[in-house]
C-alpha cells in the first residue's frame, strides 16, 4: 500500500524541484526567450519539422540550466565559503553546458 504515496511523493519532490528552478534569476530569463522563440516559430509559419526543432533546443537549454543550477547548489553546499576552486568548477560546468547547448544547436543546421 506504500507504493502509490511513493509515487505520488516523487511528484512533489519533482514540483517542489521546479518551483526552487523559478527562483532561478537565469532559468525565468531562459523560460522567457525560449517562450518567443517558440511563438516567433508558430507566427512566423515555420514548418512542423523547424518547429519540433526550436521545442527541442528550448527545452534543451532549460534542462541543461537545471543541471547546472543543481550542480551550483550541490557545490555550495559541500563548500559554503568562497573558494577559487568552486568558482573555477562553476565556470568549467557554464562552459561545457553552453558548448553542449550552442554545438547541438549548430549541428541541427
């Protein structure tokens, strides 16, 4: 009888997940831009196949800021206190998303 309020916990936990993303300054600002991006495709009659496309590089760049917004916090928490080496992880993880978002982007052209 346990199993159908585990499933439904992990419901939760996954919408309480979401809500702390919007409290992300950068993921709103993402949720925004891809929101136009996504209605520019549908205003601008692109066909189905672009459309899919644009969907899939928003959402792309939204989970790909989820990662790294829970990388950042798992970092702040291990280690509070400003450290060089966080900083340099956090900047090394910006990158790598960033390449693996824009590479992707450029290789569906």
């Amino acid at each position: 009888m346990s199993h159908p309020r585990k499933f439904l916990n992990s419901f939760w936990y996954a919408f309480h997940g979401i809500a702390l993303l919007f409290s992300e300054r950068n993921f709103r600002i993402q949720i925004v831009l891809g929101a136009l991006a996504i209605i520019f495709a549908f205003l601008l009659q692109l066909s189905s196949v672009n459309r899919i496309i644009v969907i899939l590089c928003v959402a792309l760049v939204l989970g790909s800021e989820a990662i790294n917004s829970s990388m950042e916090r798992l970092l702040d928490f291990i280690s509070p206190e400003r450290r060089e080496e966080i900083r340099q992880i956090k900047d090394i993880m910006a990158f790598v998303i960033g390449v693996w978002i824009f590479g992707n982007a450029l290789l569906a052209r």
